[in-house]
C-alpha cells in the first residue's frame, strides 16, 4: 500500500491539494487529518482515493459513525471526484459499492453504529476510511484496529475537532500511537477556496472570533456545557499560585483512589493546600493492596500528609492496612475514609440562597465535585478577571506534575446528572462506560484531596454562574 502511494505521487492531479502531497506520500499505519471546514481534507481524501482504485487493486472500508443512507457516507463524493477525473466510463457505481472494471479495486460503506459486528467478518482490507471521525468510539476503534490488519493496511482518520476530551482527539492528537501521521490543516491552505467561502469565513472571524476559532481554524471546544467543571476553569489554575502571587501552604492531604479490577489502576494527587504539588499512578491489583497502600502510606509519612482514601469496594479495607503499617512506626499517619455514597456534610446549611446541602446533593461525592467546581470557577475569575479569592477559596495545579493533560481531561469530563428527587449527582461510572470514558482515577483522586472534612461546610465565598 505504501508503494501504491509513492508511485501515486508521480501523477499530475490538479484537483488535489499540493500541500498535502508529504501527507499522503509518507508511509504510516494511521493517517490524521483534522482541521476546519472548507480546508479540503475530505475532498482531497476521495481524489487520492479514486486515483489509487484506478492504478491499484485496493479494497476501502468507507466509515463514519451513522449512516442511515449511502448518501449519508462518502459514496456521493467519491462519485463527483470520479466525475471530476473524467473516469466514470472505468468505475461501476452500484446502490451500495463502487467498483472500478479494470483493477477490481471496491468501496464499501458501513455506518459503525449499527454494523460494529458485520464489519469485524470483513477481509483484506487495505485502507479504512473513517469520515467525521470526532465521533469514533474507543470501543469501535479496537474493532476496526484489530479487523484491519493485511500486510500494509491503513486507516485514514479525518474529522473536524468537536470536543477536547473526544476520544479521538485525545487518542490521535494529543497522543498518538506509533506509525499515525498527524497533519492538521485549516482553509488557508487550501487553494481551491472560492471568493465566496473566503467572504463567508471573515464574516465570522469579524461577528464571532470564538466561533472562528472553532469552526475554521479546528480548535476543539474545551467545555461540555453539561459537565461539572468546565476545562477552561482548570486550565486557569495551572501555576495559578504564581499568577496570583500567592506561596502554598496549610496541610498536605492526599487524595487516594484504589484500583478495583481489571485495568483499573491506582492513583493519588497530593495537595499542600490549596496547591497540587504531586499527581501519580500505578497499577496494582486487588491481591496486591497492601504493597499499594505501603506506597501511600510511606509518601504521606516522607511528606507530613494525611490520607483521604476511598473506602468503597476494594479501598474497604485500606484502614486496616493503614493501621497495620501505623503499629510498625514510631510516626503514625492520619488517614480517613471517603465513602463517594454516603451522606453530605451540613445537612442544614445553606448552599445556595433558599437550598439546604441536603435538598442539593444526592451523596458525599457530589458534594466533593461540586466545591471543586466552585474553587475551580473562582480560580478562573481570579486569574482572568482580576476576583479576589482567599487561598482556600481557589486551587492551583503545579504545571509539572505527571500527567497533567490526563488531569485535566478527566476532572473536565464526567457531567451533571439528576436524580428524580431533583438532587445533583455526578456521572456514574457505568454511564462514563457507555461513552467510552474509563474511569477518572486521577480526578477521583483529586476531588478526595479536596474534600470538606467535619460536619460543616464554609460555602459564603461560593458564588454561581
């Protein structure tokens, strides 16, 4: 295949973009191309497409997450390209396949969402093309990278960013796996852009920069309205203490999250503070949690902190290894349960005018989550608008901690939900599972770091959006 593209390159193709001829000529098991609208990315992909099936005996899975009818899938594009090379005479352009006469190279069109399991039977395929790819699941992409698989095969992955916690963005962007070309390009690279267009794109730089910014320069939207802390917030804090001029002190506490099973992994955040100074993670499975909380346990004791472990499921039974490791030191550690389920604190106070903790939070975890958000959110307006904020009213995130981008992705991504009560909770696991997202390690870890101890909670600083 990737001689196919080299050869490719000796062609005269004035339809495609030269700017991406290193793209398409550079060998690679994954090809990322991503960017704004009006950049040429799809229409360059059928043309190179088109000239392969006709030099080439090439089998293309044509992808896309729904696809309710063919017109709904690269097919009609494939057809105009076709038009366009004047090569309709050599291809056969069937109700649900393309098929070119001389080279018997074939396009096929699946839409992943209802027929994940008919593509897994599929053989030979040389090249999958998946179109709006923001869309792609991790589970789908599994699939998909387990069922492409002749010698020399390739994905081409092409998409408009949507969100910057989408797992594709995340996975072939900010991540990506070995062998993936990466090319992000925008509509200023493109030369076939008529006047039109152009007129179009400054309205919108001029009327909604933001929008602009989105729209037709690919840049990913950094908040999901529906979730709990909005990543802008979070971005705000990182080295917030030195914007804000302000040094960390106060207690250290660490936030422990226990593996449960599986790929489950452990993990824990360390404030002093209001400041994260420390963020890690391990695997460690449930017959090793003595060696897991020995570790902890030795960093709280190094560091003069406390633990705040999570005391459902496996975490159960951390105290008693906590204790166990306490009766063999001179120095004990001070270590405490978060129960996510249990009851909130301040039953009786007031967390917004009118609205008892009680009649707001469902349970201990939404509670957590939800002062986070608001430190976060003060955060924000200190380091952008100038607020004014006690240290114990905002957070800062050190910006060489471990696996900050991860941090920052998953305290950003579970959302609000409600129970029938009308009592706020936060996504469940089983939920997040159903959109792909594994479970928050880190942001679990570090909501536990932060949160309200005793029987009361300090909300008069807190104020809503």
């Amino acid at each position: 295949m990737d001689d196919a593209l080299t050869l490719a390159g000796q062609a005269e193709a004035p339809t495609l973009n030269p700017a991406l001829r290193d793209f398409w000529l550079t060998p690679a098991r994954n090809r990322v191309l991503y960017g704004g609208r009006s950049s040429s990315k799809s229409w360059d992909a059928a043309g190179m497409a088109v000239y392969l099936a006709s030099n080439y005996k090439v089998k293309f899975l044509c992808t896309r997450q729904f696809q309710n009818r063919i017109e709904e899938s690269v097919y009609s594009l494939l057809k105009t390209q076709i038009d366009r090379f004047g090569l309709t005479h050599e291809f056969r352009v069937l109700n649900n396949k393309i098929i070119h006469r001389g080279t018997g190279s074939e396009f096929i069109f699946y839409g992943l969402w209802r027929h994940i399991d008919e593509i897994k039977s599929l053989e030979g395929v040389d090249v999958c093309w998946i179109e709006e790819a923001h869309n792609l699941l991790e589970t789908q992409w599994v699939i998909l990278r387990d069922t492409v698989r002749k010698q020399g095969s390739q994905f081409w992955i092409i998409f408009n960013p949507r969100l910057a916690t989408d797992f594709v963005y995340r996975r072939f962007v900010l991540d990506p796996p070995p062998r993936t070309l990466v090319r992000k390009i925008n509509y200023d690279e493109n030369p076939f852009l008529s006047e039109t267009i152009r007129e179009t794109i400054e309205e919108v730089r001029d009327e909604d920069p933001d929008e602009f910014q989105h729209i037709y320069l690919g840049q990913p939207r950094t908040d999901d309205d529906q979730v709990i802390i909005k990543r802008r917030w979070i971005e705000a804090a990182i080295d917030a203490h030195k914007a804000l001029g302000l040094e960390p002190s106060g207690a250290r506490r660490i936030g422990f999250d226990v593996a449960d099973e599986g790929v489950d992994k452990n993990a824990t955040v360390q404030a002093y503070g209001f400041h994260t100074e420390a963020v890690d993670e391990w695997k460690g499975g449930e017959d090793e949690l003595l060696k897991s909380c020995s570790r902890v346990w030795n960093q709280a004791l190094a560091n003069r902190a406390s633990i705040d472990y999570d005391s459902i499921g496996v975490g159960a039974h951390c105290g008693a290894k906590f204790k166990e490791l306490n009766a063999t030191s001179k120095r004990k550690v001070q270590y405490r349960k978060f129960n996510a389920g249990g009851e909130v604190l301040g039953k009786e106070q007031e967390y917004q005018p009118g609205v008892l903790n009680k009649d707001f939070f469902l349970n201990a975890k939404a509670q957590a989550w939800w002062l986070v958000a608001d430190r976060f959110r003060n955060t924000y307006r200190a380091v952008t608008k100038g607020g004014k904020f006690r240290p114990d009213e905002i957070i800062s995130i050190a910006g060489d901690v471990d696996h900050l981008e991860r941090l920052i992705t998953e305290l950003s991504t579970p959302r609000k939900d409600y129970r029938d009560n009308g009592k706020v909770m936060v996504e469940s696991k089983k939920d997040l599972a159903k959109r792909d997202v594994a479970s928050p390690n880190l942001a679990d870890a570090f909501v536990m770091a932060y949160a309200p101890r005793g029987r009361r909670v300090n909300y008069h600083h807190l104020t809503q959006e």
